[in-house]
C-alpha cells in the first residue's frame, strides 16, 4: 500500500498543481460521480479449518490484496448530505496458514460488495470539502475455484454472502470548473464460510472476518 501510494500522489499532485481551482460545489440534488483507483486491504481473522467437522489445531486462512478500479455515484440529498452507492469487484487469492500453511494456495474468488453511505460534507461552499459516511455494505462471492493442496477432480467450494456496516472518510479538492481530486478510505464488515466438497480432505470448511479497508484515491465530477 505505501508503494502504491508513493507512485500515486506526486502525480496527483502534481496535476492539481496544474489546474486552476475553481468551485466544483454540489447543491441539492445534484450528482457526483468519483472514479477512483482503489487498494482493498483484509484485515481478516479466520478460524481454525474444520476437517469432517473436526478442527484442525493451529489452523487458518489468509487473504491478499487486490487494487481496482472504483465508481461511486453520490445523491446530494442538501447540501451537507449525500447517498452514495459505491461500486466495484476485486479477485482475492486464499491461504493456508499455520498448521497447514503447506496447503498454500487454496481458493480463488471473485468479490461484489455493493456500498451504500450516507455522507455527511463538513464545508460543502469550500474548495477543500471533508466528508463522513456510515452505511450498509452487501457481499457477493462469485467464480469459487479450489486451488493448491486442496485441488482435486470434482473439487468444489462455495462462500456465502455477507451483510455489514460500511464507515468511510474522505476530501473532495477542486482542481476545476465542477472537477476535484478525492481521497477516501473505508473500512467494511465483511465475514463469510468458505465450504469445501470433494476436495483432498473431503469435506472442510472455515469462517473468515474479511473485514478490508479500502484506500482510495482518484477524481470526481458534479453534474
């Protein structure tokens, strides 16, 4: 994530430096519409992995990052208040850890988790425009594979949909006539059970909090 980061806000910076600013401020129901390269970040915990329905000791998964790109599209509901929908889908790539962290790689999935915040804008006439959001995040895994020491013909695993909170930060900064730059991090609630069949132990299973945070960084425009 510092990487990232790193390579991205010179260049951020250095084209809001270019720009003259001018008001981008969103009235009454008006529409926003922030595109955003994003970095999604687990913050997960896991339990041990059950084996027949017995657990094995010392046992766990882990979860990668993946960075995408993001559309948000916000309501002004006033001028202090916006309805934001964000929308994305991220691939994330599961472990084994501890005990049977040999098991290396062991699912594939794709992620769909739709966000709806509503946000709070701190100083909607400025040029420098804070936000706050809290909403309601839901969470579709898609395209399950088994991989790894797990893999096996016939080998199948399903992750069921989550429902949680969704808590989110961020700043509009003009650079134009209705163009600014964001910033924005989020944090969701994000939990699921990831269900093996037919696999190389048989029957398995694992509860994971995914629980990412979201760094975002990218422009948006009113309409």
């Amino acid at each position: 994530m510092k990487k990232y980061l790193s390579h991205a806000l010179p260049t951020l910076t250095a084209i809001c430096l270019g720009i003259p600013s001018l008001p981008a401020v969103a009235d009454a129901g008006d529409w926003i519409v922030r595109g955003r390269i994003v970095n999604v970040s687990p913050d997960e915990q896991s339990s041990t992995i059950r084996v027949g329905g017995a657990s094995v000791a010392g046992s766990g998964v882990s979860v990668d990052n993946d960075t995408i790109p993001e559309l948000d599209i916000t309501y002004m509901l006033s001028n202090n208040l916006g309805l934001e929908l964000i929308l994305g889908t991220s691939q994330h790539d599961v472990h084994g850890k501890g005990t049977l962290a040999g098991l290396g790689h062991v699912i594939d999935a794709d992620v769909l988790p739709p966000t709806l915040t509503l946000q709070y804008h701190f100083q909607p006439e400025s040029s420098f425009r804070p936000y706050a959001g809290l909403g309601v995040n839901y969470t579709l895994f898609y395209d399950e594979k088994v991989k790894g020491g797990l893999d096996a013909p016939n080998a199948k695993v399903s992750m069921d949909a989550s429902w949680g909170l969704a808590a989110q930060l961020g700043v509009d900064i003009d650079v134009g006539e209705d163009w600014f730059l964001n910033f924005d991090v989020k944090y969701i609630q994000m939990d699921t059970t990831a269900k093996f069949r037919n696999s190389t132990v048989g029957s398995a299973a694992v509860d994971v909090d995914i629980d990412p945070w979201v760094f975002g960084i990218g422009f948006g425009k009113t309409f």
